[in-house]
C-alpha cells in the first residue's frame, strides 16, 4: 500500500480523484478540447498554404505549366513555462493526522491538492482564450492571439501567407448582437471551407441571444400544471451549441472547430496522465523551515490551432 505522505506516489493517488470531482461546467472549453501529451519542446506540423491551380485547355496542347501544393512548417513551443500552484504542511499537521488514521491524513492532503488543482484548471481555462505565450500565461497562445486577423502564429505571418488567418467580424465600437452578424459570420466560416462544431462567449452574451431569440419567435412551451420558466434549458444556432463560459472574455464570440484545436500538454519523469491533462507533483526542497513540507503541482501546457484559418472565427464588439 502506497505511502500516503509519499509526494509523487500518493500524491498522485489523489490527482484522479479530485479531478472527477472537479465541477467540469465551470471549465466548459477546457472539458471539451480533445486533449494530448508530448514529450518534445515544440509543437510541429505542417501547413497547406495553397500555391496549386487548374487550368482549361484543349487535349491537344502541351503541359507547360505545373503547380503544387505548398506546405510549410509550424511550430508552437511547451515546457518553456508552467502552470503552478503549491501548498505547505507543518510536519506536526502531518504526524497528528497520522496518528488519527489513514482517513484523517488522507483528508489533510485532499484539502490542499483539491485547491491546487482547482487554481490550475481556472488558469488553463481563462488563457486557453487570452494566454499571449509568456511566462505569466503559462506559455499559452489562446485563442485571442490565434484567432486574430493579422500577425504571426505558430512561426507563420499571413502577410506572406494569407491563407494562414481566422475570419474576424469586428467594430469599431461594441454593437448589438443581431442575427444579420451571426449569419454573416457563418458564411464567412463557409467561403473559408471551414466549419464550427460549437460556439463559446460569456454568460452576458447567452444572455443576449435568449433575448434575440425571444424577439424574434412567439413559442408556447408545454410546462407542467403550476410552473412558469421564462429561460432556456439550451441554447444552439444552425444546429451549433452555444456554450456560456465563464472563462471567455467579454464581447466577443468564438465559433470553433473543435477537431482543429488540441491542447497539449508535456510528459515528463514526474507527471501523470490524469483526466488527459499531464500533471507533475513534486516535494519542494532548498527551503529554510525544518517543521514545513512544501509541494508544487504543475503542468506545462500549450494549445494548437492545427488550421489556424478553419479552427476560429471570432465575432466581437457585442454588447454585453
């Protein structure tokens, strides 16, 4: 039977439960991206970025002309930064938990290992949108900087390859979500090639296509005798989800092929797969205090948007 007081063989121990337990709704987009492990500090992957065409002629003309397909190398870098949370125990907390059973010191160190993992996911889940690749984002590239209309992704700049851009809908002020832009977004993803499995935006904007949506159709709906409900159980457009995150930022929607984007996060000696996400537990040493052991969670992720221009389309500048 395994040590309890063991850091990485225990402390593992405790890492699936306390994420099962962990309320996945809070951590919509992070719960649902497929999610993966490497062992390598860069992400790699080629890009089609077109350069091929077709010609009409006649059958008795010769082939002077050939053109193909030009593929480009991708890369997004991991391991370079970590999303960290630790905690200390007295060594007296320790022994008297010991003392009161196997259940008491389990419990001492749940505690602990549930709010770590709980800071973790919140971090993971808010830069999966916002994270600009620095150290403070954890080395994260979200969806803010990859989803953008210009600039560099993945070593790649759409100034020399154009197709290598998202379709953003933006203005220059915020403007009232209508259903003339959740359209014009839609064929926008369409003229792309693309396609969008879900859409992501805050609880305010949910909000906002309920109202929309009220608006726009008179529906009775069937409630048993005694009950009135004015909201919605679920919310969806053209057959689409829309997912309220708590996570996304304000004023903006992502419409996002979720079998183009994945999360990867890095495998080394001291971590684990739990609930598909690489998490390392070690015990901290170097510090001064004898009477305190101390213990860092970590994991070391990055998110790749594997088509950058089929993965996201953004709609922003929505009021709130």
């Amino acid at each position: 039977m395994s040590n309890i007081i063991s850091p990485v063989d225990s402390l593992q121990l405790l890492v699936d439960e306390q994420i099962a337990v962990l309320p996945l709704t809070d951590y919509p987009m992070l719960n649902r991206l497929q999610k993966k492990a490497i062992s390598q500090q860069f992400i790699k992957w080629t890009v089609d970025v077109g350069g091929a065409s077709a010609t009409g002629e006649s059958v008795t003309a010769d082939i002077t002309t050939f053109s193909e397909e030009l593929y480009v190398p991708a890369f997004l870098p991991i391991a370079g930064a970590r999303v960290s949370s630790s905690f200390q125990l007295s060594i007296q907390d320790i022994a008297q938990a010991k003392s009161a059973g196997k259940g008491a010191l389990r419990d001492l160190f749940a505690s602990d290992m549930d709010s770590a993992l709980r800071t973790i996911m919140q971090k993971l889940s808010t830069n999966i949108y916002v994270g600009d690749g620095t150290n403070a984002a954890g080395g994260i590239v979200g969806l803010q900087t990859a989803g953008a209309a210009a600039g560099v992704y993945a070593n790649i700049d759409p100034a020399t390859y154009p197709l290598w851009v998202s379709y953003v809908n933006t203005n220059a002020s915020n403007r009232a979500l209508t259903s003339d832009l959740l359209y014009a977004t839609d064929v926008a993803i369409t003229r792309k090639g693309g396609r969008y499995s879900a859409i992501y935006c805050s609880p305010e904007l949910a909000v906002k296509y309920k109202q929309l949506f009220a608006a726009q159709l008179n529906i009775t709906t069937q409630l048993p005798a005694g009950q009135a409900d004015l909201g919605y159980t679920g919310l969806a457009f053209s057959g689409r989800p829309i997912i309220q995150d708590i996570n996304c930022p304000n004023n903006v929607l992502y419409f996002v092929d979720e079998s183009e984007i994945s999360l990867y996060t890095y495998n080394h000696e001291t971590s684990q797969n739990r609930g598909g996400i690489q998490v390392g537990i070690d015990l901290l040493t170097g510090h001064n205090n004898p009477n305190m052991k101390k213990y860092g969670v970590f994991t070391m992720p990055q998110l790749q948007l594997k088509n950058r221009a089929k993965a996201v389309a953004v709609l922003d500048k929505i009021t709130q």
